[in-house]
C-alpha cells in the first residue's frame, strides 16, 4: 500500500513539472507579456520618436518623454536571468509620471505573489522625481512584493537607470 501510494504520488508530481504540450520550455511558464501604448505612462496626444525615446506632446506643447527599459538597460536581468521589460514616462521636471510593466518572466508566483502584487509594487513610481532619491525600502515600499527582494531591487534600477539616462539625452539633468 505504501508503495503504491510512492508510485502515485512520483506519478502526480512528475506530471505536475513536466512540460505541457505546446510547452517545450518550463521557462514560458512563467514569462508575462502585456500590451502597452506609449500614453499608458505620459498623458500626451502626439509622439515624437528620438533616440532611444519619445517626446511626448499635448497640445502642441511639450509635456514630457517616454521610454522602453531595453533601449537602455537591457543588461539588468532580473532572478529569471532575463530582462524586466518597462515603459516609463516622466515629465519635464523628472517627475514619473507612469510605469508599467510589458514584459517578465519572474517566477514569483512560486513563491505564493500574485501578478496583480507586482503591478502594485510598479505602481509606486508614479509622482516621485527621478532627481531625488528613490530606494526599495524607502520611497518604495517592499510590501507588495514581500519574498522578491531580487525582482523588487532590479526593477528599481531598472526604472530609475532609464530614467535618468533619458533625462541626461533630454538636458533635464547631467549624469
């Protein structure tokens, strides 16, 4: 009886870990693509193409840049080894004025986080100014991602590296 509860219970396991059809790979498990437009981060009617950003523009005036993470920091990876894909806005100022995630495939649903915790954690940024300090524990709160000390930390410097590496291109600041 024992052992065939062991052979059930290795059975129900394996098929548990092993790939599904379609699933060659146990990694795309985990990895989440999202939709975006450029105005899901900066309220602005009209996008101009620069290197490696946008000017964004409202009513024929300039109201602030937009930004994808890979044109600038590509080489942060987050616990997966694999880049956290961002969109991020900010204004003239250096004021975030949006951040939202487009791609990752962070495992942190093993860990019992749900997507909806890291969203919430991304949500932070909006309203804090590239040109202070910004920090995981301080202006940011590890509450929403409580377990993913890795994801929460890369994703800091991910938002923050692109941000201010597109305001030094913009003239906001000098790096």
């Amino acid at each position: 009886m024992k052992n065939t509860f062991l052979a059930a219970a290795v059975l129900i396991a394996g098929a548990a870990i092993s790939p599904s059809p379609g699933h060659s790979d146990q990694k795309a498990l985990f990895e989440h693509r999202y939709e975006y437009k450029l105005e899901d981060v900066l309220q602005a009617t009209k996008f101009v193409r620069k290197q490696g950003y946008w000017e964004g523009y409202r009513d024929g005036k300039l109201v602030g840049y937009a930004g994808l993470s890979k044109d600038w920091t590509k080489n942060l990876v987050g616990y997966s080894g694999k880049h956290l894909e961002t969109l991020m806005g900010m204004d003239k100022t250096g004021a975030i004025t949006g951040v939202k995630l487009i791609y990752h495939s962070e495992p942190i649903v093993l860990i019992g986080l749900k997507e909806e915790s890291y969203h919430d954690f991304i949500k932070q940024y909006a309203g804090k100014n590239i040109k202070e300090t910004i920090s995981v524990g301080g202006a940011i709160s590890m509450d929403a991602l409580t377990g993913a000390t890795v994801t929460a930390m890369v994703q800091n410097s991910i938002i923050l590296e692109t941000l201010r590496k597109i305001a030094a291109r913009a003239g906001i600041i000098e790096l």
